[in-house]
C-alpha cells in the first residue's frame, strides 16, 4: 500500500511527463495518468503534495476502487456500480503503480509486488455469513447495458 502520509516536493512530480505520465494541474491538485489509470496529489499547507488518491483504474474519466469479490475483481464507481476487472486493468495498474513509485522515489516491498492490492476483499464462501453474497456486503450494483 501506498504512503499516503508520504509528502512529495513539486521537482519530483515534475519529473513525471519525462516518464511517460499524463499531469493535469488545477487549484492545487495534480492528476497524474498513464495506461488507463490515474492518482491524484494535493497541495498541503506546508508547499508539498500529499496522495489523496491512490493509484487506480480509470473509468470513464473517473477513479475507481478496486474489489476482490473472491471469484473476479470489480471495478466500484463513484455511483457504487460494479464493472469486471479484466486482466488487461490490472496489468495496467501494476505498470502504473511500479512506475509511479519508481518516478517519485517510493520504495516497493516484497509483499506489495505480489500482485494487485484492492480497496476490498470482502467475501465468504459459507452461506449465511456476512460477505456470503458480496454486492451486499459492499452495497455495489450491476451496471446495466442498454441495448
């Protein structure tokens, strides 16, 4: 997991365009994209930029919370909608965050390489325990397609 107590000086998120990120910069918050996934710092009191998201999946423009729901991964939305995780989302979120961290100098320990982190991992396999059926556990949705 991220540092998110971590505070970041503006020399190193302006090295970040000369690795390939996406900035967009407004009112003292840095958005910073690449690969379909995004994180966002603030400007604290003290000049320095706080994480005040942590890197994730981008859909449709907007940040998402990542759910291991015990048989697949969720994407959750700002409007608590589930989408599928695919492999190609999380490869791109293991990149993002690996190169990331190595553009503003956060180390990687052994345990956080292992594969990806998520918001929740909510989920029983034992009928009648909670987390037994896991969109009621976290209050999610399915998203509907119009056809």
């Amino acid at each position: 997991m991220w540092y998110i107590n971590r505070h970041f000086d503006l020399k190193q998120i302006d090295t970040l365009p000369a690795l390939g990120f996406s900035l967009r910069s407004t009112g003292g918050v840095v958005r910073i994209e690449k690969y379909g996934c995004g994180a966002e710092l603030r400007r604290a009191p003290d000049e320095t930029f706080v994480m005040t998201e942590l890197p994730t999946i981008m859909y449709q423009g907007q940040f998402t919370r990542l759910w291991d729901a015990g048989y697949q991964k969720f994407l959750i939305t700002h409007d608590d909608t589930k989408v599928p995780a695919h492999m190609g989302h999380l490869s791109n979120l293991r990149k993002f965050n690996e190169e990331l961290r190595t553009g503003l100098g956060v180390p990687t320990y052994y345990n956080e390489a292992l594969g990806s982190t998520c918001h929740y991992s909510v989920y029983d396999r034992v009928k009648g325990r909670p987390g037994a059926v896991p969109d009621d556990t976290v209050g999610v949705v399915e998203q509907h397609h119009e056809d």
